[in-house]
C-alpha cells in the first residue's frame, strides 16, 4: 500500500447561482497580465452548453485524456513518435477561436473626442492585436442560454439522447439548464503531465498539486492538448504555458484558494484525501461502466489503522491525518457517495468532485395551464427522477462516464435529504413516505441531517478544512534525505515531494 497525500475539492452544483465572483477573483490575482487576457483559470459555464474553450467535452476533435489500448492506458493524443513528429505544428491545438480573442475598447475615442453632431463611441479593439474586431464570442458567451438551440443543441452530453428528449429540452416552457464552475482538476493520472515532452508540469509528492514549471516549459503546448478539461493555456506573450495552481501560496499560509473563499453561494468545499497510489492504474484501466466505483475504491479511508500506517511510512504526518479524518470532501464523495468526477471516462482520475444539481419537475402547457406531470402534490413539492427536466443520461455522460445507476442513486438521496428535512419542518410528509424515501436512498435520517447541515449550514471552518502542508519538511527531506527522523516526519524515506 503507497498512501499519499492530495489535496481534493467539492462543488455543491445545486448551490451555484452563476454570478462569476469566484471567475474576477482569479483573473485579478492571476491572469491579468500581459499574454493572459483569454485565460480563465476558473470559468462558470451554463449547461446544457458548448463551453469554453468550445466543444472541449468532444476528444474526438482534441485527443485530451487517457483510452485503454491493448491492456494498458495510452494518451489519446499520441505516443512518442507522433510527439516528435507533431512537436513543430500540433494538429489538436485549441485556436485561439476556440477560447475567444480578448478585447477592449479605444476610450480615448469616447473621452476625447471633439464637439459634434454625433455621439463618440469606444470601438472594441483586440487585445492581442490592437486591431478594431468585431466580438463574436466570449469565456461565458452563452451563459444563461442553455436551453437555447443555438448553444445547447452542440452539447456533446446530448449524443445519447432520443430525438424526442432533445426536442422536448427545446421547448420553451421545459428550459432547464444549471451553472457548471471549473478549474483545474488536479488529477491523480494527469494527461497533461504524461504529454509534456520537456517534463515541465508535476504533482506535488506532499499535496498532489499539479504545477508547471516556467523554467523547464519549452511551449510545445501538448499539455493543453493533452488535458482533456483544456485548463493548460498558452501565454502568447512570454511563450510559456500556465495553469491553475489552486493559490498554493494561499494554502501554505492556512488560507483557502481566491475562488474557494470569494464563492457566493458556499458551494465549494477542500479537504485532504488520501489515496492508494498501487491502485492507480487499475482504477484508471477500470471499465467506463465501473469508473467512479473504482475512482471511489482509490481513496483510502483515514481512520483505518492499516492505511494511517502506510500514510506515516511515506511522511504524512499526524496533522495531516488528523485534516483528512475532517475532511468534507471525504464525507461526500466516499461516505455518503454524492459528489462524482467530471467526465471520469477521461481516465485522469480528476481530484475535484461536483454533487449534481437538484433536477426541476417537467411540465408542460396544456389548453393554456402550466401543469407539472406525474401524480399529485409530491411531485410539485419534491421532484422525482420519471419526471426530471433533464434526462438522467445527460447528467451520467457528464459525471458517470454513462453509467445512469451511479447518477440515479445520488438523486436518490439527495431526494431522501429533501424528504426527511420537510418532514421535520412542514409536517406533512407521512411516516411511511419517509421511511421509504430513505430505504430508496440507502440512508438514515442522522445521515440525512448530516448532510442538510455541511450543504446548507456549513461554517467556514467546515468548508474548508485546509491541511498543513508540511512544505518546510518536504524541502528538508529533498535537500538532506538523510536527515535525522522527527515525528510525523519524512524521516523514513526519501518522499516524492517535487514530483513523481
């Protein structure tokens, strides 16, 4: 058993109410400077949507991610000999299109301008070359559009549904659609990292964080086509790549990253999870039906003697295990089983999990009423799966790799959650409702409590429970592995602390 340590995230979807904070916080600490004006280390997309940079779901276009070949996992994009071929002109390249070309205006034009007979106007102008453009795209161009035919009927999510689903998600009195924050994944099996020829991106041995290092990076750019998510940008003015590094100097000081601690809504959740690296592979290889059991099955429970013993002979120590027994990422996506990877069939094993959105009830207007369909009140009250907006199959090709039982069950409970607390405040939900309502969604109503309070209640302090990072250790142990051994310490071996 090979414990380690990762930093992990959990967005509550259904708390999102799309107002981009979390998006401005990072781009004024990070990338508003030159070379950065199209990145968005964190966006907010509306879905059913196409995205940004747009289409990035489809890897038939881009080649992101890992597919098993003859028994083993291989990159979509290619091996080494296509790297050396493709290395001067990378087919899969996201253009610049793709995101979207920055733009601001000529305000001297509007400031300035002599008295006339005609109002000025700022003309936009392109960021990148100065030149007067014409705007025809933008990071969230069709937010609050996902249910338009325009943007939502190019979702990839949409390929498995019937022609009759897909015209019913157009109709406009069943528009639905809901806020789907990103950043980088930070993933376990990281795509990008296996892609870069130069070696330049690694994972953190003591908190997982993947990082790109400016000195090593030589622009070949495979890591963005490399990562299936696109959330590796190119910095056409330095010639270098960046990404996400989850404000790793923020939590090093105890403070929780800038788009974690702006959030409006509460949604976002971090805690350390451990994970059994021996595992890798074959969680990864998994089936697509089986990935998020098998995803799930990686992480190691923090209170298991065997696994808090395998966790300190790789130097994690005890405030470390003591943050991972804490951790609120833990209860949701391996105790109570609600939060699931985005697009697990991407095999990176991403590290940061969402709980899907509450589905609206499906209705319908007829002879000039809008009417819920499905059997009296419960289902106006409560919702249910028969009778959900959104097909089940669009959200398990989202966060399921297709398999709709996964998708299924978390509804289930969260249905169950739903239930019990309106049982406990209205009053109206009889006993036998409630009982079966938690029997469906294999729960309990001390479990069902738990989770109404850590996802509508939370204190800051249970949102984020932020792990010492042990930094000045782990740059000890590399400098002088031989150093003598402290408790908790790396003292027994030499830890993978730049990278593995």
């Amino acid at each position: 058993m090979d414990v380690r340590a990762q930093v992990s995230m959990v967005f509550h979807l259904d708390k999102c109410i799309g107002c981009h904070t979390c998006s401005i916080a990072c781009k004024n600490i990070w990338t508003d400077r030159k070379g950065t004006e199209y990145m968005w280390w964190n966006n907010v997309e509306t879905k059913p949507g196409t995205g940004y940079p747009t289409l990035w779901e489809d890897q038939e276009r881009y080649k992101g991610g890992w597919e098993k070949g003859r028994g083993e996992l291989k990159l979509k994009l290619q091996g080494r000999g296509r790297t050396l071929a493709n290395i001067f002109a990378n087919p899969t390249l996201p253009t610049i299109d793709d995101y979207y070309e920055p733009w601001t205006y000529q305000f001297d034009e509007l400031f300035n301008a002599p008295e006339g007979d005609d109002q000025p106007t700022a003309r936009p102008i392109s960021m990148i070359t100065g030149r007067h453009m014409e705007i025809e795209a933008g990071p969230n161009w069709d937010d609050d559009l996902g249910g338009s035919t325009v943007y939502a009927a190019n979702d990839p999510n949409l390929a498995g549904l019937s022609e009759q689903e897909r015209a019913q998600l157009n109709e406009l009195e069943r528009m639905v659609f809901f806020y789907l924050p990103r950043i980088c994944n930070h993933c376990v099996n990281p795509a990008c990292v296996a892609a870069c020829p130069a070696g330049a991106i690694y994972k953190r041995g003591e908190d997982g964080i993947v990082l790109l290092s400016q000195d090593k990076c030589r622009a070949w750019r495979m890591c963005i086509s490399g990562c299936p998510y696109k959330k590796t940008y190119f910095n056409w003015s330095t010639g270098k790549s960046e990404k996400c590094i989850l404000c790793y100097p923020r939590l090093e000081a105890g403070h929780a990253p800038a788009c974690f601690h702006s959030c409006v809504g509460r949604i976002r959740y971090l805690g350390l999870l451990l994970y059994d690296a021996e595992r890798l592979e074959q969680a990864a290889s998994a089936d697509q039906a089986s990935l998020v059991h098998a995803h799930r099955n990686l992480i190691q429970d923090p209170n298991d003697p065997e696994v808090i013993a395998a966790a300190k002979r790789n130097g994690i120590g005890d405030d470390q295990l003591e943050a991972a027994r804490n951790s609120p990422v833990y209860r949701f996506v391996k105790q109570w089983k609600l939060a699931l990877p985005l697009h697990p069939e991407f095999r990176t094993l991403p590290m940061l999990f969402y709980v899907p959105p509450m589905l609206p009830v499906l209705a319908a207007v007829r002879n000039g009423n809008y009417q819920i369909d499905g059997d009296g009140a419960a289902d106006l009250e409560l919702s249910s799966l028969e009778q959900a907006r959104l097909p089940l199959r669009y959200l398990a090709s989202l966060f399921a790799g297709g398999n709709e039982a996964v998708v299924r069950a978390v509804y289930k409970k969260l249905l169950a959650v739903r239930t019990y607390m309106r049982a406990k405040q209205v009053g109206d939900v009889d006993e036998a409702r409630l009982v079966q309502a938690l029997r469906d969604g294999q729960t309990s109503a001390e479990e069902a409590e738990a989770i109404f309070r850590l996802t509508s209640m939370p204190t800051f302090e249970e949102r984020f429970v932020l792990p010492p990072l042990a930094r000045e250790r782990a740059v000890e142990a590399v400098v002088d592995p031989h150093a003598r051994k402290q408790e908790g310490g790396f003292g027994q071996r030499k830890p993978p602390a730049r990278r593995w």
